[in-house]
C-alpha cells in the first residue's frame, strides 16, 4: 500500500519543464504523450488549447520564433500555476490518507472514527456527490455485515475526491488564465520584436554566426588539434664507454682492452715489438668495436594533438558588462547571448550565463526562472569597471560543477585586463587538456594577449 501511495505522489509531481516538453511533444506530433494520454490535468488540457487555438497555431507554424516565445511563455506561466496545483494536491493526499486510515481500520475503529468523518464529508462535499446522511441510515438499518456499504461509501468518497480535486485545479487554472494571455498579447509582441533586432543585429556580422556555430556543435574547428607541451624520452648515443659491451665489429685504436688475437700475437713477437708500439702511439691497433651504452634523457617538445569532445554538451558564455563595453559593443554581446540561449534551448543545452564587471554574477539560463533573467538581462545597461581575475575564476568554478563540466566556454569582452596569474593559466591549460574549448569574441579592440590561451578567437 505504501508503495503505492508513493507511485501516486510521483505521478503528481510534475514541474513546469515536463509541460515544456509536452508543449513540443504535441507542436511536432499533434498528439500527447503517453504519460498524460487520458489523464485528467487541466494544466495539460491547457497546452492543448493554447497549441490548438487557430491564431496561435498559425502564427507558430509560419515563424518557429513565435514558438519559442509562447514556449517561455507557457513556462513562467506554469512557474506559478504548478506551487498551486501542488498544495491543492497535497491537500488531496492528505484526504486519500484518511480514507485508507478509515477503511483499513477494524469495525470498532471504525465506529469510533465515524462522527469525524461525517463532519468532514459534510464540510467538503454536497450530498449528491456522498449522501453520508443516507449511509449511516443503511448502517442503523443493516444488522449485518457492513462491507457493502463500506465499500460502496469507499468508491463514492473517493471519486468525489477526484472531481473536487479537479474542479480547485480548473477553478485556479480560469482565474490566472485572463492574466496570463494579456501579458501573452503584450510582452510576447515586445518579445518577438526584441528577438528579431538580435538576430538582424546577428545577421551583419559573419563572425557571430560562425560563432553561433561553433558553440551549437553544428561545425567543428577547422582544425581540432592544439599545440600541447609534450615531454617523451629520446634515445641519446654517447660517443664511447670503457665498459665492454656486445662485439660490433673491427675498428682502430690504442683500448689494450678490445684487441683482435692478432694484434696480441705481434704483441708477443719480438720481430715486430717496434711496428706494435708504433701502431699503439698512432691509434692504429686493431680493435673489436662494440656498441655503446644508451640511455634515455627527457625531451620537451611542441605536437599536435586532439582533445577529447562531447558531441554536444553545456555552454558557459562571460560577458564583460564594463563600461568600456557600452555602446554598440554591449549591442552585439546582447544579441549573441540571446541567439545562443535560443540555440541552448533548442538542442536542450545547459546554458550558463556569467556577467562581470567589478563583481561577476552568474545565472543557468536555461534553468526555470532563466528566461525571467535573460529579459533582465536584456534591459539592464553596462557600468563599471573589468575584474577579468574574478570573471575567470568563476568560469573555473562553474566548469568544476557536474553539470558544466566539458562545456564550450565564450567570452565576450574588449579583453581590456590583464592576463591572467599562473596558477589561472594553469587552470585553464588543465581543463583545455580535458577537451574544454575556450573561445573569445573581442569587441573594439585590438588587445591580442589572450589570443594565447583561447582555442579560437574572433574580432569585430
């Protein structure tokens, strides 16, 4: 029984995601998903109308932008309608948890617990959805075994249960809905607008779209090689050894040692003792040749080498929000966050969004409030001064997290800072090493230095 109650409270919980998904799961296939076929969930039957209704159906079809858009919309919608579907739920399962108790329970609990369970029928439901009244009368009135009447109380408690819950659910569905779809007719207008200056503003610079690219996995580097800092051991020949070592010919010298038997015979001959000294001082003897030792010494080189890649994996895009990026530049740095944010959403990327000037904040675009910040993001202005230091480290940071760990890194900056401390290299080298791409759009700039620990860089 528990494992049952469980498996119905895991049924319920649902978030405003798995309504996202069922949104693109009925805008592709025109039809629902096996979890919610023949379920009874307004917020389900919502998405069906909203999907369903002519002009939006429409204007979804003609532009995928206005899908993207109502998508968002229908999420921070639901960002509000699910807490509230959640405690009309989990007063529901506190009520199922009653009626287990009370029909679980033997004969003589039961008659104990029966006044509190009229007066809550009473309170709650209308007696033609349980006519309590008319069950304990049949009670009074049946001198026998009760269970029919138990079990029939059971099933009617029960349904009523269900449509009430329902009913709470609809009725808190058609109070938010006016609001809802007025904002819809306001701010999704304002939203398509604004989405369509980014990707005109996109559009212009060849580089952005080749950076839109690149961080969606659609082309791969032209080159997915770097220079890595290899060190390997190298055999080294010395020139001689006085150690004997295996015979590899005849050679010429004075090494007593490695004599051929014929050199040792004039040795021995008398008649020829002066032609042997002479040969001697000369360096003329007659020797057997052999082969040095070797030995291995460390060499340290440049070569070419692969890294490891996801094929497709998260994205953490740093924007400089200093003021020496107002302007035009915080133009093109907002335009290419949201068309990538797009693009996150679109192959169900992570997306992780650091903004830094003095300070660095960070924010998961793509997680359920992420496109409330994003629109924040797009109306705030950029002031202050650059702590690239700080904008780093919190890239470091993010990247040492399950979720954003092996992800595609963009800054966006005028690269007006410093370069980084050592041991930040070092990081950076490591999780480069690791299949990390680091790469850099530069903005009304012709700083150059960072240039040497990016994987790729553009210049606008």
């Amino acid at each position: 029984m528990n494992e049952e109650k469980g498996q119905k409270a895991s049924e319920r919980v649902k978030t405003p995601q798995v309504y996202g998904d069922l949104f693109d799961f009925y805008m592709e296939r025109g039809e629902m998903p096996p979890q919610f076929a023949g379920s009874d969930d307004p917020l389900a039957d919502y998405v069906r109308e909203v999907a369903d209704e002519p002009g939006n159906r429409r204007l979804m079809e003609e532009d995928s932008l206005w899908r993207d858009i109502m998508r968002e919309a229908l999420g921070g919608f639901f960002e509000g309608m699910v807490p509230m579907f959640g405690k009309i739920d989990g007063k529901a399962a506190d009520e199922a948890g009653m009626i287990d108790e009370f029909f679980e329970a033997s004969l003589d609990k039961k008659r104990e617990m029966w006044p509190g369970i009229v007066q809550h029928i009473k309170q709650n439901y209308a007696p033609e959805e349980v006519n309590v009244d008319g069950y304990s009368r049949l009670m009074r009135d049946t001198p026998g075994d009760l269970n029919d009447i138990f079990d029939a109380l059971h099933t009617d408690w029960q349904r009523a249960l269900a449509q009430r819950t329902r009913r709470l659910k609809q009725q808190a569905l058609e109070r938010n809905k006016p609001r809802f779809e007025q904002s819809v007719r306001e701010a999704g207008s304002h939203d398509y607008e604004t989405v369509l200056a980014t990707e005109a503003t996109v559009g212009r610079y060849p580089q952005l779209r080749e950076i839109l690219l690149m961080m969606g996995r659609d082309k791969e580097a032209s080159r997915d090689e770097f220079d890595a800092t290899v060190t390997r051991y190298v055999p080294v020949v010395l020139s001689r050894s006085p150690e004997m070592s295996d015979i590899d010919g005849v050679t010429v010298g004075n090494d007593l040692r490695r004599m051929i038997p014929a050199e040792l015979v004039r040795l021995s001959d008398s008649a020829i003792d002066i032609g042997f000294y002479a040969d001697f001082a000369a360096r003329r003897l007659r020797l057997f040749s052999t082969k040095p030792p070797s030995e291995k010494r460390e060499k340290t080189e440049l070569e070419k080498r692969r890294r490891p890649r996801l094929k497709e994996g998260p994205m953490i895009v740093s924007v400089d929000t200093s003021s020496s990026m107002s302007g035009h530049p915080e133009k093109i740095a907002k335009a290419l966050v949201m068309q990538i944010l797009r693009v996150a959403k679109r192959k169900r990327r992570k997306l992780f969004l650091i903004t830094y000037s003095i300070r660095s904040k960070s924010i998961e675009l793509t997680s359920r409030k992420g496109y409330a910040e994003v629109k924040k993001f797009m109306r705030s202005g950029f002031t202050g001064g650059t702590n690239g230091e700080m904008m780093l480290g919190a890239v470091l940071r993010q990247l040492s997290t399950e979720d954003f760990s092996m992800a595609d890194v963009l800054i966006i900056s005028d690269f007006d800072f410093p370069y980084p401390l050592k041991t930040t290299e070092r990081d950076i080298r490591r999780e480069q090493a690791k299949g990390v791409r680091f790469y850099g759009l530069t903005i009304k700039s012709d700083v150059r230095q960072y240039s040497r620990i990016l994987d790729r860089s553009w210049k606008i």
